[in-house]
C-alpha cells in the first residue's frame, strides 16, 4: 500500500483517522502499531513476521544492555544487535549483489559460477534499520532510557507514516513523544495540510516529471538529441526531489494528524550554493545520521591529519550511496558527491563564496544534476554515455514533449527555486510550523488543501499505481 493510491487515501487513511480520534488514549498506540501492521504487510506480508520477530529480539537486547552492569558486557550485547540488522540489511539488500560479483569474477577466471535464488528486498528495510541501529547506540551512549513497553518499541519501528521511506527518525528525538503526547484539532488541521501539500507534490509534479524523464533516459542513447538528454536528466532531477519531499512532508503530516513531531527532512536543496550545503538541504535525516552514527565515530573533524578528514568524508558518502542501492551505480553516485565535497573543502569552498549567489547556485545544481544521471542509470556505460550526450554541442533543436510537462516544468522551477527568498521563506513556515493560526489561515490552506488533494485523487485514478522512487531503498 502506497500513499499515493486509492485504497490508502479513500479507504485506509479515512478510517484510520476517525477511529484514532475517538479512540481512548490509552489504546493510541496499540491501534497504530496493529494498523502500522496491517500497512506493512499489505506490500509484504511474508517479510513482516521476520521483521516483527527481529524486533522482539532487538528489544530484549537493548533492555538487557541497560541493565547490564559491567561494560564488557554492555558491548557485547550492543555488538549483538549491530550485528543482528546489519546483518538482517546484508542479506536481504547486498546478498544478491555479492552473489552477482562474485559470479562475474568467476566467470572472468573460467570457473563454475555459484548457483543462487535471487532474494526478494523488502520495502522499507534501510530505514528500519537505521531507525534499529539508533535504539541500541543511544541506549548505549546514555543518551535516552529504553522503552519499557515492548508495544512501544515496536511502534517506533513500524510506526507506517514514516516506516518505509523516512523522515529516518532517530530513538532519542522520538522517545518522549511515543510515551507521552497530546494531539490537538490544530494538528490534525496542519498534519492535513502538511498531507495534501505532500500528495500534491507527489502526484502533480513528481509523476509528470516522471513520465517525462522515462521518455528520454531509458531510450538508447544513440537515439537521443542533446537537448533531449538535457530535458530527460532536468526531468528526473524535479521528479525525484518533489517525489521524495512529498512522501516526506505526507510522513510528518500523518505523524502530526496523531500528535507527533518528525524532523524535517528538505529544506530547499535546490536553492544551495555548495555540495556541502546541499547535503544540509537534501535528505536532512540521513545526512545527521551518517554525521552521527558514522562520521563522527570515524574521527569526524577531529582527526590528526588533512587526508584523514578527506577520506573520512569521502568514505561516508561512499557508504551513504551504497546505502541506497546495492549497485555500483549507487557507489560511484556517493563517490561522486563525496568529491565535490572533499574538493570544497580544500580550495572550491572559498571561491563559491565569492562568486555570488547565482552563480554558486547554478554550480551547485549542475553538479547535482550530472549525479542523477549516475542514481538513475544503472548500467555504468549507459550513464557515462548519457553525460557524454550533454555535452555533443549537436545542432538538433527541442525533442517533442509531452504537453502537460510544459505547463508542470514551470511549477517544479517555481516552487525549487522559491525558497531562496525570504518572504517565501517565511509564508512556507506559517504554513508549515505555525502553532497559533487564525481562523483565516485555516480557510485559506485548507480551501487550497482540499482542492490538491481532489485533483491529485483525479490523477491518481487516472494514472493507477504510482510508486515512490525511495520505496526501492
């Protein structure tokens, strides 16, 4: 079940809400671990009773971490639920492309390859492990008390606003609220909004883009124009960033309907003047969790040496492409970002500074842009051969477009870009954080959220099944 679909949206989401609203309190939590569940299973219903059990077990681990009164052992037992998700990750996302390597590498050398049943990946599992990993290391750091309640340690992995695709919302930042919380009409008011802005997003621009994109970047490349090659990655680019800021904002305001507060995860990454910026704009929750979890462990800014740090940073962007798909063209994407931020860091940094705001800006998404190509291409000759197509200067003028795209490209520049002023800066916060609106607020956003939410519905039943990219992460 998607998010952008009928069933969840006419049936699942209606239900959900009114039953959660007049629902005692104490039983909250119960009812969105069941119906979390429920979500789950409905795309992966053999996968959810190893998850459930997985979690089980994590949680008694954790427990018996906190109770434990040497530290040897305090390690031991941390070390054993590492071990357990990383290694639950391993299998189900990395197994088949270690399989498929090592094949190559023999089948290179003239030896018999390995035979092997190709693992189905679960929807979901990068974030549920990430989300695992923080449970045990800020126990362990004495950064937060476990939970007591098994129910509510398993709600906050399951929890299905943001279980599949993120915000990834760390143990500590969470903990409180899942214990003890208040949800108002206020909430349930913005959380709609938040909801609405998200599907429109989704629906309305990302799936345009995407048809757009997908006309030019899976044909052969010797069939495409430069100014094909150049709508087809400018496509994609949109695409991905409003498909992902959409099922994220959708997260946070489900999370919000029920009285919890996600951290945000986009800040306008388009409007950035550095990688290094970008990187604070794209993907915030998975940007502070390598930070925190990786980075920092590693030595972060700290270490003795220059090279040291550059290769610390390199190397965590490396992991964090791996991270999101077990294919080469993932690797070379973070390999890609993680040089443009070592090369900031020695000399490029400084000159973006001084070149002023558009120019930064148009530095910034270029490089971004060319990235996509290697995150949207799997075949490493395919995707160096696209950029190569960018760059043949041919005479051929504009490809033919799909009509609606022209009128969407508009929207997608306007509401990238927008950001970058401060009076649009500042409406997007009233509408998104304001925690006293009038009543004139609520008629205005809600006119205006009702109305996306009719037409994304209408392009949904149009359209059918339109998945989320980051579901395949």
């Amino acid at each position: 079940m998607v998010f952008s679909s009928i069933t969840f949206l006419v049936y699942f989401l209606p239900l959900f809400v009114l039953i959660y609203h007049f629902i005692a309190k104490e039983y909250k939590n119960w009812f969105i671990l069941l119906s979390s569940i429920y979500f789950f299973s409905w795309g992966a219903p053999k996968f959810v009773f190893v998850l459930v059990a997985v979690t089980i077990l994590d949680f008694y681990l954790v427990k018996f971490l906190f109770e434990s009164k040497t530290a040897l052992r305090k390690r031991i037992l941390l070390i054993t639920s590492l071990t357990m998700n990383l290694g639950m990750l391993a299998y189900f996302k990395y197994a088949n492309f270690f399989i498929e390597n090592v094949n190559r590498f023999l089948h290179k050398q003239g030896f018999e390859t390995i035979e092997w049943t190709k693992i189905a990946l679960p929807i979901g599992i990068s974030f549920f492990t990430f989300q695992s990993l923080t449970y045990a290391v800020d126990v362990y750091r004495n950064v937060h008390k476990p939970l007591e309640k098994l129910s509510n340690y398993m709600l906050f992995i399951v929890a299905f606003p943001q279980m599949i695709a993120g915000p990834i919302v760390r143990f500590n930042y969470i903990a409180d609220q899942i214990t003890e919380r208040n949800e108002t009409i206020d909430d349930k008011l913005q959380g709609f909004i938040r909801l609405c802005i998200g599907l429109g997003k989704k629906v309305l621009i990302a799936n345009v883009m995407g048809q757009q994109a997908k006309l030019f970047m899976e044909i052969p490349v010797d069939q495409l124009t430069m100014a094909s090659a150049w709508i087809g990655i400018l496509a994609y680019t949109f695409q991905i960033y409003f498909d992902f800021a959409g099922y994220s904002d959708m997260a946070i305001g489900l999370g919000k309907i029920m009285g919890f507060t996600f951290p945000e995860n986009f800040d306008s990454p388009y409007i950035s003047r550095s990688i290094t910026e970008f990187w604070r704009r794209w993907h915030i929750t998975l940007g502070t969790w390598m930070r925190d979890y990786l980075y920092i462990p590693l030595g972060g800014n700290k270490v003795k040496t220059k090279m040291r740090l550059y290769m610390n940073l390199w190397f965590v962007f490396v992991i964090s492409g791996l991270w999101h798909g077990a294919s080469w063209n993932f690797v070379i994407w973070g390999a890609f970002h993680g040089f443009f931020l070592v090369i900031e860091r020695l000399f490029l940094g400084k000159i973006l500074s001084k070149i002023g705001m558009i120019p930064s800006m148009m530095y910034t998404f270029l490089v971004v842009m060319i990235g996509w190509v290697f995150f949207s291409i799997e075949k490493f000759d395919h995707a160096k051969a696209y950029i190569f197509k960018l760059f043949t200067f041919d005479a051929k003028g504009l490809p033919t477009m799909l009509p609606v795209f022209k009128m969407t490209i508009f929207l997608a520049i306007l509401f990238s870009f927008i950001g970058a002023f401060k009076k649009v800066k500042d409406w997007e916060n009233k509408i998104y954080f304001n925690s006293n609106p009038s009543m004139t607020w609520y008629y205005s956003f809600l006119g205006i959220s009702l109305l996306l939410f009719v037409l994304s519905l209408s392009s949904i039943a149009a359209q059918g099944f339109n998945p989320f990219i980051y579901f395949r992460f």
